[in-house]
C-alpha cells in the first residue's frame, strides 16, 4: 500500500533534509518543514527565528517559561503554559490538520513520527550518518561559526533528543520507533532518496 | 562497492535470522550464527546450550563468575576471566578469522558488527519489529511455553541489549549505530531482504 505520509527526522547535518526535499520532489508529495513553523509564527505572533530556535531547545524545568505574560503576547495561550508546550500544542494540531487534508506529504522533523502515530498510512525514516561525514556538511552548507562543527552538532542533536524525550516519552533515534533507518554518510543520499521512494510507493 | 561482509543484528521475533539466511542464500554467502557458536564450543569443550545462553546473558558481576576453576575445563582461559568474557574473546576471534579469510558471509549477531568495526566492505544491519508482530512469530516459531511470549521477548532483547553494551559501550538498536534499520513487520520480510540485497551488490 502506498504510504502517503512519510515523516523525515535526522541527526543534524545527515542531509535528511535534502534527501524529505528530493523524495517529495520525485514523489510528486507536498513538504513541510519551515512551512509548519512560519503556520504556527502566524497564528502565535511568535517570530519565525524564535519558534525555529525553541522547537528545538530541550524543554523542561530549566528554561525559561514565557507563560506568565503570555495573555498579552499570545492570544489562546493557557495560563502558565511554556512556550514549548504552546508550539508543541500547535505544531501538533497543523500537522494533524495536514495529514487529515489527505494530501500526500513529506515532513521533517517535529515529532511528526509521533503526533501521526495513530494514522495507518504513515512511513517514517530516520537519516543519520558518521559524525566525519556531518562535520564536513554542516561546513559547506551552514559555513563555519566561531563554534567548532562537532560541538554543533552534538548541541543541535542533544536537544532534538531532549525534546522529542520530553514530549513523547521515546528515544529519539532508537531503531524500534521508526520503520527504516538509513546512514546516509554510508550509503549515500542518492540511494536513500531512492529506498525511500521505493519503499513509499 | 559490493560490500563482503553482512552483520545482521535483531530484535527476538523480528525475523532478523530468516532475513539473515535469505539474504545469504541470494548473493551465495556464507552464513553464520549458530555457527559460530558451534566453533567457540568446539574449542573451550563448553556446551553447546550452555555458551547459546550464556551468549545472550547479561555479563557483570551479578553473573557467577566460571573463572575460578577454569584451571581443569577450559585450557587457555586466563585465570579470573568469565564465562561470558572468555566466549566474547573466542567469538571475536573466530569472526575475525571469518572476515580475513575473504569469503563473503552474513553474520547474525554477536555483535559482530562491533567487531568487525575496523573493516571497510561491512554493512551494519538492524531488524527490529513491533510488539504484536513479534509476539505472534514467538509463538509460530518457537511454541508456546509457560512464560508469556511478551516476558520472553522483553527478557531477550534485554539480555542481547546489556551484552552488547558491557562489551561494546555502545547503544543496542541505536540508529546511529548501525548502517540500515529496518521494521520487518512494517516492511515485510521479503523486502527487507530486496533491500539488504540491493545494497550489498
């Protein structure tokens, strides 16, 4: 059965978002990920950089929480709710809303894995890859900072894991959650894109 | 490039070991798992059963230590070693002789992906698959027993898990970890080995 939802997350500089991009391009599907963010930036008032940054800080206790003054700054806000629960709650509700739409789709990121466990037709990926291989991409794609590349992306990962632990009780990149995983230093985007493809159809 | 050595690692009830044996009758590989087994046994005069439980018991020190008098039983064992180190030496061993003699082969577990890990032309496989399916091919496969199929598979997965972490430090079933993951109950058996069969060509 063609799966009409396949949901893309990855370790940060893997390429899994070049390889959701190419796969819906091939697919013919639609692709989210910026998209889902720039929804919720709407609805909230939030800045999109803002929203981008927290959906992929570790929540908790630790951070800062923006509830106490949210009546003012964001309308429908619960009170004392953080800002990470509020665009959890929200990216959760877009992503239902697409896939509910039936329309085909791919989408990166954002716990879609989770939030669409209840759907029957959902394939999702992981794309991870060798940490040489990503120090070596997140360079040529994101260009060099002041912070070395390993450090980057041992911080972009940690709180990918963190937040989708908190907010989904799951280890973030453990096999048994996903359907397929593929390291895309070892075999290449290309044929990710591909194995992907065949699968979807 | 073709790659010459599968490992094949898997849940218990994933249909990891028939994918395994599949995959190795379709590219005319050598297969091993109780192979191997056979040949450490072979060597240390242990039994048969007794190095395929304690192969997937955990180690450490709330195991009885076989080190104290393997003095008479096991020639060439140091003395103070366990039991489960002493088949973790000889099992390596034994692989790695497998991986020298350039023979292409698929290896089931043991973590000899871990192993083999200083080796180019080896493709890391994980086979993993949900609660239900798993239950369902415990029962078809290995008959009923006193315990429930969900305890047995639990307890199995554990053992397999706190193995390969005392002895390898690293994640069982850790995306990261491995080269490809595959769902066979979401995939299908079949498929998963069409997939494994691609890529190792």
């Amino acid at each position: 059965m063609a799966k009409k939802i396949i949901t893309v997350s990855r370790q940060f500089g893997s390429g899994g978002r070049t390889i959701a991009k190419e796969l819906a391009k091939r697919l013919d599907y639609d692709y989210y990920d910026k998209e889902i963010i720039e929804s919720v930036a709407e609805k909230t008032g939030f800045s999109e950089q803002f929203i981008a940054e927290k959906g992929e800080r570790s929540p908790g206790k630790t951070i800062f929480s923006y509830g106490f003054d949210t009546g003012s700054m964001m309308p429908g806000v619960m009170y004392g709710m953080s800002a990470n629960d509020y665009i959890w709650t929200e990216q959760s509700k877009f992503i239902r809303q697409i896939a509910d739409s039936g329309k085909p789709c791919v989408i990166v990121g954002r716990s879609a894995d989770y939030i669409l466990r209840e759907y029957d037709d959902v394939l999702n990926a992981f794309i991870c890859a060798d940490m040489e291989f990503r120090k070596k991409r997140v360079v040529e794609i994101y260009g060099e900072t002041d912070v070395k590349p390993e450090k980057r992306i041992a911080d972009k990962d940690k709180r990918r894991a963190l937040n989708h632990k908190f907010f989904t009780d799951l280890e973030w990149g453990f096999a048994p959650n996903y359907d397929i995983c593929l390291n895309s230093g070892k075999i290449g985007l290309e044929r990710c894109v591909d194995i992907l493809e065949e699968l979807a159809r």
